[in-house]
C-alpha cells in the first residue's frame, strides 16, 4: 500500500473518531441544557398563612423564615368550608415530595387519607415534641396530634427531611389573642396619658 493510501486512511479514521466524539459531546450537551431548564412550580403561600389565622379557631403552625435552602413551596390548598383544612406542598432538596396537613377535623379521618398505605412504626422527637412516625415502601409521614388540630407532613422524601420540615414550623397566636393584647395596650397608655389633667388646681 502506498503511503498515500496510508495516509488517507489514517484521516479517514481519525475523521470517523472526531465524529463520534462531537456527536457524544453534543447529546451531553443537550441533557445538560435539558436538566437546567426544568422549571419548578413555586407559589406563595404566606396570603395563605393570614386567611387561616382569620378562619381558624386554633393557632396556625406554618414553615418560619428559617426553612432551609431547597425546599420549594408548590402548591397551597386552603379549604374553609367545614373542618378548617390546609395543606402545603414542597418539593425538596432531596427531589422529592413532601406535604404539611393542618385540620381541626377528625384526626383519624384526617390521618387515614394523608398517610396511604403507611403503618405506625415509632415515634420520633423534634425538639421537645414527639411525633408519631408511619412508612410504607414509598410513603411515609409524622404525625402530630394536638388538643385542637392535626399536623401531619407527609410524602416520598426520607424522615430526616420529614423532621427538617418540622423543624422549622412555628405556631402563630389567634386573631383574638393578638387583638386583646393591641387593646390592652391602648387601654395602658390610655391610663398613663389622660386626656384630662385630673391633677389640675381646680381653683387655679
């Protein structure tokens, strides 16, 4: 073979080699830019938060400020109607799903429908509160009953991030008890500051 045939191979080879490697390199590529354009859903569940505190008769418990980087707000589902009922779902830093339920209805009723298939498997703290613990292959859920309503946070995500979410509720006062103490302090200062000198010489 001539070297020009050999030559021409090699090329020809090479020519094949880059070829494959541009149309890997393009596929990465296209996954990649596939992978960042996912858009997640938020919403803004706040107004939500302040329409419960009118309607309900019990202190709201909602997701504080501190909630962690990576736990995205999808959708809020408020219900007025009967039994006060909210419900808040997240998608997590683990790219899964997880759900709080807050209700005043029955907490058995409201524990059968949220949980799925899942079965009580122990308790778990966080911080000084003790939370019923339920899983199933792929559901699981903390539940934590109160004098006045049920929370629950359930879905596909580990329990660790269960109590992450947990964590970082904190439970609003009523209206009402807002309302008294603005009064009490009008009423306060309204003593202190009297529209009327009661200490006036009435001879002066």
């Amino acid at each position: 073979m001539s070297s020009y045939s050999r030559a021409n191979a090699t090329f020809k080879n090479y020519a094949i080699s880059l070829g494959i490697l541009v149309g890997i390199l393009l596929v990465m590529s296209f996954v990649v830019s596939s992978r960042s354009g996912e858009h997640i859903p938020t919403v803004e569940f706040r107004p939500d938060v302040e329409v419960l505190r009118d309607a309900a008769d019990y202190p709201v418990t909602a997701p504080s400020e501190d909630l962690p980087e990576g736990w995205i707000p999808t959708s809020s589902t408020l219900d007025t109607t009967g039994p006060v009922e909210w419900s808040l779902g997240f998608a997590t830093p683990q790219d899964s799903h997880a759900r709080l339920i807050q209700s005043d209805g029955d907490p058995d009723s409201l524990v059968s429908r949220s949980v799925q298939d899942a079965e009580p498997v122990g308790t778990v703290m966080v911080g000084d509160q003790e939370w019923e613990h339920l899983d199933s292959q792929d559901w699981g859920a903390l539940v934590l009953r109160g004098e006045d309503r049920t929370l629950i946070i359930a879905g596909s995500t580990s329990v660790d991030e269960f109590a992450v979410l947990a964590e970082s509720l904190e439970t609003l006062p009523l209206r009402e008890t807002e309302d008294s103490d603005e009064s009490s302090a009008e009423e306060s200062e309204s003593d202190v500051n009297p529209d009327e000198d009661t200490d006036a010489d009435p001879d002066a």
